[in-house]
C-alpha cells in the first residue's frame, strides 16, 4: 500500500507542473524522457518515505481477493504442488523437482547469514550439498525427511522472535510435500523481516544520502520541467506578502538575509498548516509530504478545539472544579471522544460539540455533588452549553486565542529547534501540552529534513523575490 500511494504521489509530482503557472516556457520532452523522470520522482518518493516514516516497513505482496492474477496464481501453484506429490509417489520416487526446491532453500539460508556466520555456512553447504543429494536420489538413500528437518531447525536459528510460532508449527508437519510448501510460505515471511531489519539498521546513516539524491533528483526533474517551481514561488511570495502586511518582518531592512530568509521559511512551513487543499496547489517541493502536513492540520485543529472546551470549562465553573484529582482527564477524554471523527466527511461539528457540552455538564455535576459542592445550576449550565456550541464558529473568540497560541507555539518550536530546547508553553494549553509536544515534534523533523534538501532552491528564490520588491521600492518615487 505504501508503495502504491508513493507511486501516485510521484505520478502527481510529474504532471503537476503542466498544470502550473506560465512562468516559464515548457520544454517539449520525449515520451522516454519522461518515463525516466516518473521513474527517477518514484525512488526519491521512496527514499524519502524511509527516511521521514519512522514506522515504514516492507510488507508481503498481497494480490486482492478474487482478482484474475491470484486465481491464476494459486492454480499454477496448485498444479506445481500436485506434480511434486505425484513425483515423489512414485515407484522409484522422482526427486528433480524436490532437488530444485532444496537448491532454492539453500540460497535463500545463506542469504540470511552474516559476514561472522562461518559454521552456520558450512553446515548449509555440507548438507544442502546438491552434488551429493543427487547422488543419494540416483542411489535409493536420500532421506529427504531428514533434510526438510534440517532446514526447519536452520529456520529457527535465523528467523526473528516473532517467527517461533511459525517455526513450531512447521516441526508438527509429517507430510514433505506439505512442509515444503510451508517452509516456503515461512522463508518468505523471514525475507520481508530481513528486509525491515536493514531498513532499521541503516535508517540513521541514510539521512545525508538521502538530501543529496533527493535534491539531485530534483535537481534533474527540474531541467525537464523547468516551471516545475511555480507554486513553491508562489507559497513563499505570498508568506513575504504576508509578513510585510503583518509586520511580523518588521525591521527587515536592517536584518541580515540569513535571518530574514529562515524567518520566511519558517512563516511559509506553518501556512501549510492552515492550507485549503482542496483549491490551492500544494508547493512542488513539499507534494511528496502533503499528506502529512494534512494530517498534522487536522491534529492542530482538533487541539485548538479540544484547548478551547476545556478553557470554557475551566472559566465558567471556577474555583470549584480547580485541583480536584483526575476531572481534567476525564473531561479531555470525554471531550477527545466527541472530535475523534473530525477527519470523516459526515462529521458535524456543530452536533459534536452540541454533545460534548451535555455531556460534560452531566459529568461536572456528578464530580461536584461527590466532592460535596452545590449543584451546577440550571443558568450556568445553560451558559456552559451555548459558550462550547459557540467554538464551532470560526471567529469564536476563544478558539481563535487558542488557535493563535498553538501556531505560535509551533513556530517557537520550529525557530528553537537549532537550540534542542522545547519552547514554553503558552498559557491555555497545559490540558493538550503533551499532544502538542508531539505534533512539534513530528512538524519540526519533517520540516527541518525538507529545508536540507531544498535550502538551496529556497535561497534562490526568496533572492528572487526580495531583490525584484529591493528594485520596485528604489523605482518608486
């Protein structure tokens, strides 16, 4: 699956810059010229995917259920294991089918085995010895029961912990036929975990390999297509646009490049988090990551509004709720439920929170008639209600404080993360720090990962951008 969603989004990064903005004059390229670019955009996908996805992982090929290819598939296998039975039935057994197999076995045992596995491969070699089994075939003594038995104990000493089951499941098979066709099923499973082992081991020392094919990669598509930066100027024109109005570049003029450059970078990393993905282009260099940034928004928002409920709360009852153990958690994990299909199409804000606030109210009411305070009377908790159905709107006063916190607090993260220390967390958002943490967290990594492969791009662009505003402020009079 993963390799199939890096295939579209690679197949997206190839067509995405015909549609792009004129500025520049396409090339006309060759049909060859273009397959080698898909196909060079496809392996930076998947690099890139090992390198930012902690959790990526190969998985066993798994053709869908009732498609032409499985059914085909499974009767030639059926048919290869029917001739195998019929084979080794037979009055001399037949063993050229079987020998081959156990060839297949033993390639695939010492492609398991490590630089400091000596006797390990020489104890394959001399039994798996092909030469010499021939011989035993052709003279009545080969004991294939004996081998088969082998290679199941050879298994268990290389396979991962996660296989013992597998492996003991394969000393219950008396039948050859049938444990052949298992200790392949299981050799097939050791070769996916071989191949997230090496993938784990060498993660770390594949970063700075990766920036580099990344960025040459690019470098490459982007003298096939040289347009295919067009939304990235657009994304950081705009974030300048954007800072010039706000004055968040302020003293610019007297900053140096360095330091205004990072400041825009960071700016224009945090608008992806407020992106309208369904109107807006997304910027070339970070297609390969929208969904990511996608779902960090929606991880922002529901804080923003998970934040927001629990301030309301917080506020509205009073000194009375204040300290009592345990009621901020079942609170934000009552609220928490409530949003947990923010990201489903029918979901209703409106409704979730119309809930959440009858909710809460029933629980804040238990909490203080345990804790001997009065009970929640009949105005605040109709205030309560209509001030937490009010956060679903947009201009909601305090879900715009929170939300201008958490963006803050993301940018702090992002401009500190040179320093490795965390910022402080703005004042609202202690019931959410630990989420927030995290989504820092993840934002910041991939952030910093895609300024090491795009620096370089960026400068030049932002240069660009800062010296054509430098000319029209000196032409103006």
């Amino acid at each position: 699956d993963d390799v199939d969603r890096l295939n579209l989004m690679s197949n997206y990064v190839v067509i995405s810059p015909l549609c792009a903005l004129k500025a520049s004059p396409l090339r006309v390229v060759s049909a060859e010229e273009l397959m080698e670019t898909a196909k060079g955009v496809t392996n930076m996908a998947l690099a890139h995917e090992i390198v930012v996805n902690q959790a990526f992982q190969v998985k066993p090929t798994e053709l869908p259920e009732g498609s032409l290819e499985r059914k085909v598939k499974e009767i030639m296998h059926k048919a290869f294991w029917d001739c195998l039975e019929a084979q080794l039935k037979e009055d001399p057994p037949s063993y050229g089918h079987a020998i081959k197999l156990l060839g297949e076995i033993k390639e695939t045992l010492l492609s398991f085995l490590l630089p400091g596995h000596g006797r390990l491969r020489s104890r394959i070699e001399e039994v798996l010895d092909l030469p010499l089994i021939q011989q035993q075939a052709e003279n009545g003594a080969l004991d294939i029961a004996q081998i088969s038995q082998f290679i199941v104990g050879m298994m268990g000493s290389l396979c991962a912990p996660c296989r013992d089951e597998d492996i003991d499941k394969l000393k219950e098979i008396t039948d050859i036929v049938p444990l052949l066709k298992a200790i392949f099923s299981v050799l097939d499973l050791m070769k996916v975990d071989m191949a997230n082992f090496a993938l784990s081991s060498i993660r770390p020392h594949l970063m700075q390999q990766s920036v580099e094919y990344e960025r040459n990669k690019f470098q490459e598509f982007l003298e096939k297509q040289p347009n295919a930066l067009d939304y990235t100027e657009k994304w950081l024109k705009e974030t300048v646009k954007h800072l010039r109005e706000s004055d968040a570049c302020g003293a610019a003029s007297h900053q140096s490049s360095s330091l205004v450059h990072l400041n825009v970078h960071n700016h224009a990393y945090l608008r992806l988090l407020r992106w309208d993905h369904a109107s807006d282009p997304f910027p070339e260099t970070v297609l390969m990551d929208q969904t990511r940034f996608q779902e960090m928004q929606q991880e922002a928002e529901r804080l923003v509004l998970l934040a927001s409920v629990l301030l309301i709360v917080y506020t509205t009852t009073g000194e009375a709720i204040s300290g009592l153990p345990g009621l901020m958690e079942t609170l934000k994990n009552t609220v928490g439920v409530m949003l947990a299909d923010m990201r489903v199409p029918s979901f209703s804000m409106q409704e979730a929170l119309a809930t959440v606030g009858e909710k809460l109210c029933v629980e804040l009411s238990r909490c203080l008639s345990q804790h001997g305070f009065s009970p929640f009377p009949a105005d605040r908790e109709s205030s309560l209600k209509g001030q937490i159905s009010a956060v679903a709107q947009p201009d909601n006063a305090v879900r715009k404080l929170m939300d201008a916190r958490i963006q803050s607090y993301l940018l702090a993260a992002l401009e500190s993360s040179q320093h490795k220390t965390p910022p402080p967390l703005p004042g609202g958002l202690a019931p959410v720090s630990r989420e927030l943490k995290e989504l820092s967290v993840h934002f910041g990594r991939l952030v910093n990962f895609n300024k090491l492969v795009f620096s370089p791009f960026y400068q030049k662009i932002l240069q660009k951008i800062l010296t054509s505003e430098e000319e029209n402020s000196n032409a103006e009079p």
